[in-house]
C-alpha cells in the first residue's frame, strides 16, 4: 500500500501526522502538489511536483493510484475517483469515503456549488480542531496497523 496525499490543501499538522505514520511503519508516502513541497528526510516520503493547471494534481493522483492505496484528500470528487479504482479515501479530518457516502456528498457539493454560483454564500467547512486531528489519527492508524498486519500474514487484503 502506498499513501498519496492531495497536498495543496492539506493542513500541515495532518501531514505531519503522516511523516510519522510513514516513518513508523515504513509505507510509502508521496505528497502531490503543483508547488514545491518540504518533506522531511526519509526514503519513505517523497514530493510530487505537477504543473499549475486545475486539478492536475488530482489527475496525476488518479494516474498512479492503485487498488489497496490510501489516498488523503477533502476533495469529493477525487475520491470519488479514487474509491472507483479500488484505493481507500481519508478526509483530513478523519472521514473515510467509501461506496455507500460518496455520491451522496458528490451531490451535496454540486448542489452547495450551484447555489454558490448564484450567488449564495454557503460559507465553508469549520477550522481544523483537535476533534478532527484525532478522528484522522486514530482512523489512520486503524487502517495502517490493519495492513501491516495483513502484510505480516501475507495477506494482500
């Protein structure tokens, strides 16, 4: 399993939370952006440059992503697309997209961005707290003590 982080908007202190995951357990981390972005020294985490362009960083995700990755992303759409090849979706603040909650906040987003459009204000997600920090904590580390498990078995599941 690989973890890919959708970086431009990715709060800092979860992607610290990901430095140490991946250097605790020795997965794979790359962080993909269309902006040069500091990654700590380890041969587990790594940056992925893109160039400026809407949703091109999403797109190189989608490109490499595989069956059994995570990928960490707020993005609804990405994940959805990600979900649809077989890879695993993480919210920053601990929500895991799956099959059955994913085209229901596909659709509230493209409703909340019609009324956007028009020129409603909708406001945006809350502040990162430290509710959230934990809930993301405490799921990926669900999620990776499962693989490594599953790794030490030999199972790919």
């Amino acid at each position: 399993m690989k973890i890919w982080i959708d970086a431009d908007a990715c709060p800092v202190v979860i992607k610290e939370i990901l430095f140490k995951a991946a250097r605790r357990t020795g997965f794979q981390l790359t962080l993909v952006a269309n902006q040069a972005m500091p990654t700590p020294p380890d041969k587990n985490i790594t940056s992925l440059q893109v160039p400026q362009g809407f949703d091109v960083a999403d797109d190189e995700i989608v490109k490499l992503v595989e069956a059994g990755d995570l990928v960490v992303t707020a993005d609804i759409p990405l994940a959805a697309e990600v979900i649809e090849k077989g890879a695993l979706a993480l919210s920053p603040r601990g929500e895991l997209f799956t099959e059955n909650n994913i085209k229901p906040r596909l659709n509230m987003r493209d409703f909340l961005d019609t009324m956007r459009s028009s020129g409603v204000n909708t406001g945006g997600p809350p502040p990162l707290n430290k509710q959230d920090r934990q809930a993301f904590a405490n799921h990926l580390d669900r999620m990776l003590a499962a693989r490594l498990a599953n790794k030490n078995t030999g199972n790919t599941a």
